[in-house]
C-alpha cells in the first residue's frame, strides 16, 4: 500500500479520516443532501444515494445557496456530516456550516483547500487522512495483494 502526501490550505482547521467520496461536479447541501440521514438526494448529482457520514468529501466546491451552510451544521449536529471536505475553490458556504459546527458544537470538520490537480489525482474509494494544517496522507492500493500474515 503507498502514502501520498499533498500540503493544502486548511480552511478549517481539524482532524479527520475516512474514505473517499470523490465527484467532479459541486454539490449544494441546500436541496442535496438529507441532513438527518447524510445521503446524497439530489437526482441529477453523480452521487446521488451515497451517504457522507465517516467519508472524506472530494469536490471542486459547493453550489448554490447560502442556506447549504445550515444543512452542513444540521448534519455535523446529528452526526451525519462527511468527516472532512476537500476542495480545489474557496467555497464561503461549506467554511462557514464548518466553522459553525466547530464554534456552537465542538465538532470539526477539516475543510482543505488543493488545486485541481491534487484534487482530480484523488481516487475514489481510497483511505484519506486530513491533519492539522492542512496536510493529507492517501492511502492508495498498489494493486498487489500482499501475502497473508
């Protein structure tokens, strides 16, 4: 199994790990996702059914209204938010339900900023760690399966 290592800007600072949820296309928290069960539910979203909770969310940025950062806080509340987001633009909406998460309820979710780049190198599926600071470590699969111990 191989580390990678990529140094972000930490937006919101924190600690999380979880595996990928990874997409191309921003996705509004306002109208596409049900805070009380964390699951994708806008049906023109290429992840709609998937569920955020324990995921690392990888996305250029969100979409949409400014309400989305009160349905981020709703789900960091009821324990459904994804564990970290990791996006390639400055999104004010996704910071702000984060930090008012971290502020009114003592949870953190990292929010990190990468380039396009790193973002779009993220595999789906693969084991991400987010540190302080803005340092991620991914865990990708050689391909390889090692013998059994």
């Amino acid at each position: 199994m191989a580390l990678r290592q990529l140094q972000g800007r930490s937006l919101v600072d924190g600690t999380a790990t979880g595996v990928a949820l990874v997409t191309d296309t921003p996705l509004s928290f306002w109208g596409g996702v049900d805070p009380e069960h964390g699951k994708i539910i806008d049906q023109r979203h290429p992840l709609e059914g998937e569920f955020l909770a324990g995921r690392i969310l990888v996305l250029p940025s969100g979409r949409g209204s400014c309400s989305a950062s009160g349905v981020l806080l709703e789900s960091i509340s009821n324990g459904t938010a994804p564990s970290g987001i990791i996006v390639s633009e400055i999104d004010p909406i996704i910071g702000l339900g984060a930090v008012l998460g971290e502020e009114l309820l003592g949870r953190a979710v990292p929010v990190v900023l990468v380039t396009s780049e790193e973002r779009m190198s993220i595999t789906h599926g693969t084991t991400i760690s987010i540190f302080p600071g803005g340092q991620i470590e991914i865990r990708e699969d050689s391909g390889i399966d090692e013998p059994e111990s």
